[in-house]
C-alpha cells in the first residue's frame, strides 16, 4: 500500500534528475564587450525551456565542468513588418507581421579559472 500511494504522490510532479542526452542544443556565444569580465565567465544559448539547475547539471554531466554561478536572460524576438502591393489592386497595399522567435542566454562562471582554456577546447569553440 505504501508503495502505491508514494507512486501517486510522484505522479505530475517535475522530475529534477533528468538523464542529459546530447537532445540539447547549446551554443558557446563569443565573450561579453563592452564591460570588464572574468575570465572564468562564458555564456551560452540554450532553449527557452532550460532552467538555470538544468544548464549547471547539463554541462557538468557532458563536459565535466564546475560551475559556480548560473544567470539566465531571456531575449523576446523581434517583430518586424513586411508591406508590399497588392497585385491587383492599385492603391492598396499587405501588411504582414513576421516575429523572430525568442531565445535565452545563459552566462556561467566557473569554480576553477584554469579550466577556462579547456572549455573552449571541450565545447567547440577553438
């Protein structure tokens, strides 16, 4: 009986240790301009859906890495209009809205400086 009422305890509810498949995709972006930055500080595009605790356990499963500190930003995509003529009618003219879509930025900062050569070497930057 115990063991039937934990198992609809734990149904609905968000599993935090997820197994990592590389299903991610998570691009090292080029270092921060215009404001002095360590250079134990990398940031990263990650999917919309990636949590901060999912990003630090993600690149400590795959790349063996020890992260000190996680911040995530969230970028909503442009919008942008497109007008053209109508193709039959003389004076009248299509609007047509195009979005981007949003994307996320992760910047990390890592325990151990000296491995700041490595992480570049091991993501795929170098």
């Amino acid at each position: 009986m115990a063991g039937r009422s934990v198992a609809k305890h734990l149904v609905g509810k968000r599993a935090w240790n997820r197994v990592f498949f590389p299903n991610f995709r998570v691009q090292l972006m080029t270092a921060h301009t215009g404001r002095n930055v360590a250079a134990s500080e990398y940031t990263f595009r990650v999917p919309t859906n990636m949590t901060k605790h999912e990003v630090r356990d993600y690149l400590g499963t795959i790349y063996g890495l020890e992260i000190d500190h996680v911040k995530t930003v969230v970028y909503s995509g442009k919008v942008k209009q497109k007008s053209s003529r109508h193709p039959k009618k003389k004076n009248v003219t299509l609007q047509k809205t195009i979005r981007q879509p949003s994307y996320k930025n992760a910047v990390v900062t890592l325990k151990n400086p000296e491995t700041a050569a490595a992480v570049a070497a091991a993501v795929g930057a170098v």
